[in-house]
C-alpha cells in the first residue's frame, strides 16, 4: 500500500463512515474502480495488511466523534456512574446512557463473532455494488415510513435536566424512547456488518420508524456509533502490533490521520445538515453508485 493510497482510503473512510453510504462498500468498490488490484486482494484475504489499516481507521474515526461530542460523553459518563451508584434511572442523561449502551449490545457481540468472516466473504464489488443499491432503497423506505408515521415529532435532544414542555401539545421527549426500541435500532446495526449496508444510514432509518426526527436519528446514531467503531478498533489492535502490520506502520498513521479529519468535518457537517434535511439525496446517489457498481463488474 502507497502513501497515497492511505490517505485516499482514510479520507474514504471519515467520510464514508458517517455520511449513510457504507464506508465498507466504498472501500471494496473505490480501489476495484482504480485498479488498486493489491489492495482488492488483501481486503479478500483472511489474513494481510489490510486488516491492520483498518485498526488504525477505525480507531482515529472513533475519537474524532468522541471529540467532537466530548461534552455530551462527559454528561453521560458521569451521568452513567451516578445512576449504577443509586442502582435508579432519574435524569434525561441516565437514560440516555443506558439507552446507547442497549443500542450497543446487539452489533456488538454479533460483530465480535461474525465481523471478520462477513468482511472476507463480501469484500467483493459485484456485491458490494448490490448491497448499496440495496442501502437506497432502505434509506427511501425510512423516508417513507417516517411520512408515513402517525407519532408525534420529538423534541430537540437535550442532554441536560428534564425540561418541561411550556405549551404541553403532548410531544414525545427524547428520554421516552423505550429499550425495546433502543435494542431495535442496535439490532438495525448488525447489517452493516455487511459492505454496502451503511452502519449511520440504518441506524437513522431505525430511529426515524421509532418516532424520531432527522436530528435527533442522527446525534443517536453518532453517539452510538462511537463506542462500536473504538471497540471494533480496540479489538483488532494485535492485528496492527503483530505480523500484519509489519511494512505499513507507516501508511496507517497517515491514513489514520486523514481519517480522523474527514471523520471530524463530516459529523459536524450532517449533524447540521439534518436539522433541516432528509435521507433522499444519500438514497438516490446510492441508487446509481450501486447501479453503476453492477454493470462495471458484472
């Protein structure tokens, strides 16, 4: 793997990890498009220096989101701490805690077990290009679905102390979400487990069939995401320390680098984008992505 490379496919990664358009399925389609035939084979291989690449990407994606949403972990954190200690869930902030951490569990043990395999077996353009078609149609769904929707809109997330709705038009605080529903939206995570199949773009359909607006789909899926992109990375890291990682300490750093930055401006991005916009214009761009994918590779 060149310099070069690495910084195209960290910044392919930044990106592509929050915006709803499946950083895996870019990853596989991007370098088959360019000829990148070296990396293709590792990312098919049980075994190669990719795997270490993708450690050093996940883990600085991680901490640009924890960053960028340093002051809410903090809330929550202390939040967390201070609702185990009363063994009780009192404040917006607690729940919203525990509620992340029921959203993790699905994606997470099932990624543990099954991430590796799925990798290997879909690493694949030809169905990397399907699955993101596929991601259109699921991101055009949740648009409808949510049209659709008879719940009432729900309010702006707010992570500080209950604060009482003055009109009281009965709309749906945040902190209602249930753990059932919480535990839906975890399970929507398990897909992405396959390339092509975006990680923030079926969490945010998740949460906008649970009720929830764009915004607040969004900031839960950023927050969730969080945990499971540092965990995933965390896990791996004997890959990068050991024998894959050899020759390419280099190119991860650097890519790791530009992973974090587009990773950093991309969240700050849509978590504006979507205080006023939809999923369409992701679903339609992968539409044709997917479109284009099959009949390159067909």
């Amino acid at each position: 793997m060149t310099f070069f490379q690495a910084i195209v496919l960290g910044l392919l990664q930044g990106v592509t990890e929050l915006f709803p358009v499946s950083s895996l399925g870019h990853s596989v389609i991007l370098p088959a498009f360019l000829g990148w035939n070296d990396v293709v084979a590792a990312q098919a291989a049980p075994e190669s220096y990719f795997l270490a690449f993708l450690v050093g990407l996940h883990v600085a994606t991680a901490l640009a989101l924890a960053w960028y949403f340093r002051d809410d972990w903090r809330r929550i954190i202390v939040a967390l701490i201070n609702s185990v200690r009363r063994r009780a869930i009192e404040t917006p902030d607690e729940r919203l805690g525990w509620l992340l951490i029921v959203a993790t569990i699905p994606a997470g043990l099932l990624g543990v077990v099954f991430e590796h395999q799925l990798r290997v077996i879909f690493a694949k353009p030809l169905l990397a290009g399907l699955l993101l078609f596929v991601n259109g149609l699921i991101l055009l769904a949740g648009e409808r679905l949510r049209r659709r929707s008879s719940r009432p809109r729900i309010r702006p997330l707010r992570l500080g102390p209950p604060v009482r709705d003055s009109t009281n038009d009965g709309r749906r605080q945040l902190d209602s979400l249930e753990f059932r529903e919480a535990g839906a939206i975890g399970i929507g995570q398990v897909f992405a487990l396959l390339a092509g199949i975006s990680r923030s773009g079926i969490t945010m359909v998740a949460g906008l069939v649970r009720g929830l607006d764009h915004e607040d789909a969004a900031r839960f899926s950023f927050l969730l995401a969080t945990p499971i992109i540092l965990a995933a990375g965390v896990y791996k890291l004997p890959d990068l320390l050991g024998p894959n990682g050899a020759g390419v300490r280099g190119q991860v750093l650097v890519g790791s680098l530009a992973a974090a930055v587009a990773a950093y401006l991309s969240v700050r991005f849509l978590s504006r984008y979507f205080t006023t916009r939809t999923l369409t214009p992701f679903a339609i761009y992968c539409l044709l992505a997917g479109i284009v994918t099959v009949v390159r590779f067909q």
